[in-house]
C-alpha cells in the first residue's frame, strides 16, 4: 500500500515547524537559565541527628535527611546583610545581642543566638539600599529538633512595613499573629536554615516574624542571610 | 526548745510545705508517667477494677489511697478526675514525710528535727515530687517511717513498736516491690550499728571485766527470746498488709506472689535499662551542680550537701558505746548504703534518689544544729539561717514553678512540653466548632512511648481510637481530628494528607507530634475565630 506523498510531506513540515516553535520559545528561557549560578551557603556543623521524617502534607515540609536541592539565583547575587544593623519588636533581648543577627556566626552552639521575648516578634534587617532580593536564608536555631511558629517573611522600602510590603513567606495557618494566614509550610530546623525565594523583589527592609516555638514560647535567631542583585 | 514552741514551729513548718506543695499544683503538664497511673486510677475508680502487673505499675498503694481523694471531691469517673485531685494524694504524703520525721522521738534533738523538717519541706526534689502523681511520695514516708521504726524496734522491741514496724514494712513493699533495696539496706545499716558500739562496749568490758563474757552470753539469748514474738508479729503484719494490697484486697490473691516474681523483671530492667542508663555518680551530679543551655540558673544542693556530709561525720565520730545515741549513725549509714546500690545500678531516674536525700536531709539538720553550735556570734547564726533559707527557697521556686517543665531543670525527666498542652488547647477549640462537640471521631496513631499523656487530656472525648501504628489504619477518615507520631505521619500518603491541614506540637524535647484537621472542621474553626476576633 503506498503511502500518499503529500500527507507524509504535510506531517514533515508540521513536525518540523512544531519543534521549530518549540526551541523558539525555550531558548530564552534557556539563555535565562544559563545567566543563573547555583547559590553557594557556607552551612554550619549539624547539631543533631533526627530521623528524617517524609511527611507528605499540604503545610507540613518533608525532612528527607538528604541536602537542600540547588536554588539558582542571577549571576552577581551577593550576600548582602552581612554585619548590616537589626532592630527588633523586642529592643533588649533576653540572650545574646541583635548582632548576632547579622554576623556571619551559623553555629548552633550557646553563644551564637539571640533570644527574644514570648509572642509574636520580628527582627528587621536594614540593608542599607534597595536591592533585588533573589534569596533569605534564615536559622532559628538548629541543635534542636524544633518548629517556630507563624514565621512571616515580609520585605519593603519602607522602615515601617506600612507601604509597599511584600510577604515572602507565611505559615501562620490560623491567622494567630494577626498579617493575614498563610500557605507556606510548617518546617523543622536544621542546620540547613530555611531558604525562602526572594523572587526578585526590590526592596531595603527585611522583617521576619516568629511566635514561639514547639520547644518554648520564646524566640530565636542564630543567623538571617539576604542574597540580593543591587538595583541598577 | 520548749514543746510548745517547738509545736507551733513545726505547724508553721507544715503550712509552708504545704503551700509549696500546693501552689499552682496543675501547673506542669502531666508526664508521661502521671497520665499512665492515672488511667490505672481511673479503672478502679470507676468499675473497681484492680489487678497487679507484675511488669509494670508498681505496688498499689498509691491507687487505693487515691480513691478517697477522689471520692472527698465528688470525682466517680476517670473523666472527671482532675490533676489537683490526683497531685493532691503525693502532697499529702509528701507532708506525712514531716510528721514521720517526728516519730524519731528522743533519738534526735528538737532542733535537730526543726531544722531537718525545713530542709524536708523545702528541698526542691522532695517538693518537686510531691506535686508528681507517681509513687515516690509515698515511697519516701513509708520508707523513712520503717527505717525509723526498725531503730525503735531495736531499742525497744515490744509489741507497740513491733505493730508499726510491720504496718510500715507492709506499705512500703505494697508501694514499690524494689523497697527490698530499702529494707536490705536499713537492715544492714543496723547490724553495721549495733556491731560498732556492741564492739566498743565488748572491747571495754574485756578489759574491765573478763570474768562477765558468759553472763553476758547468757543475756543476748534473753535478749533473742524477748524478741522474737513482737518480731513474729511485725513480719505477720507486713505480710497481711502486703498480701491486702497486691491480691486487690483478696480479689486477686495471684498478685501476692506476683509481687516477688516481678523481681526478676526488675532485675533485668535495672541492669539493662535501655536509655534510663545513667552513670554511677549520675544523683550526686544533679544535686551538687546543673545548668542548662544559655542563660538558665545554676541548681544546686551543695549547701545541703555539706551540711549532710558534716552530718554524717558527725555521727561516725559521735559513734557511742551505747547504741541508744547511735541513731544518727545508723540514718547515716542507711542514706550512705542506699545511696550506693542506687548509683550502681545503672537504671536511673531522678527521683530514684529522693529516700536517701530524705536521709541526707535529716542528717544536714544535724549537721546544721552543730554549725550553729559552734558560731558563737548570735548575728552571724541569724544571718547563715537566713542565707539558707533564702537559697532553699529560691531553688525551690525555680525547680518547682519557673523552670517546672524545662529539660534546664535538673528534676525534669521525659517531661511533657509546655507547647503539648497547646495541642490540647487546639482539640478543645476544635471540639468546639465540631457538630459532635466532644463526641468528635480522634484518631490517635502513635507507639506508646508518643502516645502519652494524650489518654488523659483526651479523657472526656467519647470517641477516641488508639492505633499504635500506621499500618493498622486504612484510610484517615472519616476521622475530623488525627494525631499522630511524625514518624507514623510520614507513613501516610500525600492525596490522604491532602484532606487535612497540619501542624506541629511538641510532646517532649526532640519529639514532634503532628496535629492533622479535617478541611471542613479547620475552615469553620478559621471562620469562628476571626468572627470572635471582630
């Protein structure tokens, strides 16, 4: 049976133009792609050895016990918060110094975390310019298997979180700290930190909300990291 | 110190012991331990069900006991029991620690026992275990009441002291069937006694009198005759008062004899005792020093410690030719014997300790009576006993009512978090929104060791199923509450745990809980509370 000419020759062509069309709209996703770096984050010793739990929830993160998956961030991201100043909802902590905050210090060891008081608290971040924020990386305290809760990322221009506020991150299911309830999902800590994709964002001021912990009512911060493109 | 005094003294004693026994009695939740006697409770309580395990439990003193507490506060039900209710039994008997220190009579000075009844009302263990629904408080009285009625015995054995050496020998055993640790121990502290000053008193009679060795022969055999019937009556008294307790009260006359084949059991526990192994000076190093992470407070007993230590020194070097003044010799000896075969097993847990340190305690206040014997200067006394007191108040304070819950606590042993009693706050309010109210389908799916205390907060939720593990439940629903071990949670799948919203509590230090909701119960429990935030 001989197969009609034309219809082959049509299905060529089609075939042809479909592939054509397709690594047309890839390639600069592609080019994208290939502008972007895997984000290097120097990780402190692991403090405990908890049995990995793969809990496959809508608001629960697995913990697999395997490293972080690669993110990729543009070419020229930079840790931008290093030994940058902290302000806090509670000025006087009740361990340790807001300093810490900032200090390049990730060790899960007493002497390295600040403690600040029962109930919702934020910590601020002033990066000092604007900035495409592209990644925070956040350790609340790692040599405990411990979830914090309601964490909310929030990130701005403004000092006072009244204007131009972008929440980055939100797992305060029930509304309890009062920003709106969140999707994200409830994680515990690791020596790992918990990465939170800036997606870009322009802005100076990161706020990171917290309210207790499974372990006790107060909050902790051992370090905040914000890897960021400088705004042009 | 004039009886009277002395009397008054010691009422203000017991009132201060009892307000810090019962101050805020249901502050710290309940431990895993509290919860599982309290179901045992429960059961007798309620269909007056009681039978020995010879595995687990302990003796069952502490449930009969706590019937008329339950009964005095109108509680017939396991679900209507109350953490005061039950707590309350342990203070009571952690109060009967003091009056027992009173049945030392003439064989310690008055202010010897005024001073070892603050220590005992005072000391942050004792205290701390005494607000604790476990047997120790019992254990501590009735132990330290037959090591004082063993002395008396000794000294006087007639029928009076014979009837309240057995009475106590038989609720000590029918408390914990390891009080044989106990009854060796005082036993052996009195022979060590009795031959010291009967080997001083030999030593000066040989030198004085060769020629009275056979009359005295002559006088043990009397001695042995006159002992033996109230003897016979204080073993008859144990045995009755144990066979009373362990047979449920003749129901179960098996548990009697059960009560000795646990011994093995506890044998094999002691020495392979899994993750309660602790090394040998493990209670020593939680009363001498202990601070937790950051910024938590020193706790520390050293000055009790040596106090005590003066004490038994004390003692040794007062060691006299007649036996009457070698009471505190003997307490030393006891505490120090005791305090040896516990350290060396490695099978430890904090309140293990506490009837030695009860021993210790006494002996500090000797020790302590002796210090302030020495000071001539009557402002330097006053300023040393306030000094103690105010370091005796403040530990207790911190043990008992700050760090009550906290792993920095040196007392805190598998402690249930805080954060626990949060999860049972949410149940609550769930139960609340839910149509059934309490009567909401809870799944529970755990191992054991993750599922207590839950039985007893979740104690007026009429339909509550227990699963110890994962692969015993097909599917979630129609289950509008789960809660399960993180690691049974991770067990089920993804579409399963879609219809459910999740987070995490903590039941103890490193042991997550996973707290799942149905939807449809989350979104009116959301919707309820920002109407009620308006």
């Amino acid at each position: 049976m001989k197969m009609p000419v034309k219809l082959v020759l049509s299905a060529i062509v089609f075939s042809g133009l479909l592939i054509f069309s397709l690594l047309a709209a890839a390639l600069p996703v592609l080019a994208q792609e290939q502008d972007k770096v895997e984000l290097k984050i120097q990780l402190p010793k692991p403090m405990f050895i908890g049995t990995p739990r793969n809990i496959k929830t809508p608001n629960l993160e697995a913990v697999t016990g395997k490293p972080r998956g690669p993110f990729f961030v543009p070419k020229g991201t930079e840790l931008v918060s290093l030994k940058k100043p902290v302000t806090s909802s509670d000025p006087q902590p009740v361990i340790g110094e807001l300093s810490y905050v900032t200090d390049g210090e990730k060790s899960g060891e007493d002497g390295y975390f600040v403690e600040l008081g029962p109930g919702p608290q934020w910590v601020q971040v002033d990066l000092k310019a604007p900035y495409l924020i592209q990644a925070i990386v956040v350790w609340h305290y790692h040599s405990q298997a411990r979830v914090y809760r309601d964490v909310i990322v929030q990130v701005s221009e403004d000092k006072d979180f009244v204007n131009g506020v972008v929440t980055l991150f939100n797992n305060d299911h029930d509304n309890s700290s009062g920003l709106g309830a969140g999707r994200d999902k409830e994680y515990i800590e690791t020596n790992e930190g918990k990465l939170i994709d800036g997606k870009g964002t322009r802005a100076r001021y990161v706020r990171l909300w917290s309210n207790g912990n499974t372990a006790n009512d107060m909050n902790h911060y051992v370090e905040v990291e914000v890897y960021a493109l400088p705004v042009k | 110190m004039k009886k009277k005094a002395f009397a008054y003294l010691f009422v203000l004693l017991l009132a201060a012991a009892l307000f810090v026994r019962l101050y805020r009695l249901d502050l710290r939740p309940m431990h895993h331990d509290e919860a599982n006697q309290a179901y045992k409770f429960g059961q007798l309580l309620e269909k007056g069900e009681y039978r020995y395990d010879p595995a687990d439990h302990h003796g069952p003193t502490l449930y009969y006991f706590s019937l008329p507490f339950a009964w005095l506060s109108g509680q017939k039900t396991y679900a209507a029991l109350t953490e005061n209710t039950l707590r309350g039994v342990a203070v009571f008997f952690g109060l009967l620690l003091l009056l027992v220190l009173l049945t030392s009579g003439k064989y310690l000075k008055t202010g010897e026992k005024s001073w070892a009844a603050v220590f005992l009302g005072l000391s942050p263990p004792l205290v701390y275990f005494s607000r604790f629904y476990i047997q120790e408080s019992l254990f501590v009285a009735f132990g330290l009441a037959f090591v004082i009625f063993l002395w008396r015995f000794f000294r006087k054995p007639d029928y009076k002291e014979a009837t309240w050496l057995g009475i106590s020998a038989g609720l000590l055993y029918a408390t914990k069937e390891t009080s044989l640790i106990v009854l060796a121990t005082s036993i052996l502290a009195l022979v060590v006694v009795w031959f010291l000053s009967w080997g001083r008193s030999n030593s000066r009679k040989r030198s004085s009198h060769k020629s009275e060795s056979k009359g005295s022969q002559k006088e043990v055999l009397a001695e042995i005759k006159k002992v033996a019937l109230p003897l016979a009556l204080a073993i008859f008294l144990f045995l009755v008062i144990s066979f009373l307790f362990y047979s449920s009260f003749f129901r179960h006359p098996q548990g009697f004899l059960d009560s000795f084949r646990a011994f093995s059991g506890y044998g094999q526990k002691a020495f392979e005792p899994g993750w309660h192994r602790h090394g040998f000076w493990y209670y020593f190093s939680l009363l001498f020093y202990h601070k937790g992470s950051g910024h938590s407070p020193v706790f520390s007993e050293i000055p009790f410690l040596l106090l005590a230590l003066a004490g038994v020194v004390l003692s040794f070097a007062r060691m006299r030719r007649k036996s009457a003044e070698n009471f505190r010799g003997y307490l030393a000896l006891f505490s120090l014997f005791t305090a040896l075969v516990y350290s060396v097993i490695p099978y430890k847990t904090p309140w293990n300790m506490l009837i030695f340190w009860a021993g210790f305690l006494i002996l500090a206040g000797a020790g302590f009576v002796y210090v302030l014997e020495i000071i001539k200067i009557r402002q330097a006394k006053i300023i040393l006993a306030g000094a103690l007191l105010f370091w005796a108040g403040w530990q207790a304070y911190l043990v008992n009512f700050y760090f009550h819950a906290y792993p920095g606590n040196p007392y805190v042993y598998a402690q249930t978090s805080p954060d626990f009693l949060r999860l049972v706050g949410r149940v609550e309010e769930l139960s609340q929104v839910a149509e059934e109210g309490k009567n909401m389908f809870i799944r529970v799916i755990a191992p054991p060791e993750e599922t207590w205390p839950l039985p007893w907060y979740l104690r007026k939720y009429t339909q509550v199923g227990y699963w110890t593990s994962s692969e015993q439940v097909e599917s979630l629903e129609p289950a509008e509450v789960v809660i399960m071990s993180a690691g049974e949670a991770g067990k089920r799948s993804e579409p399963e745990m879609e219809s459910y919203s999740t987070q995490y509590f903590s039941l103890r230090p490193e042991v997550l809980l996973v707290l799942a909701v149905r939807w449809d119960l989350w979104e009116s429990y959301k919707l309820r509370k920002i109407s009620s935030s308006r």
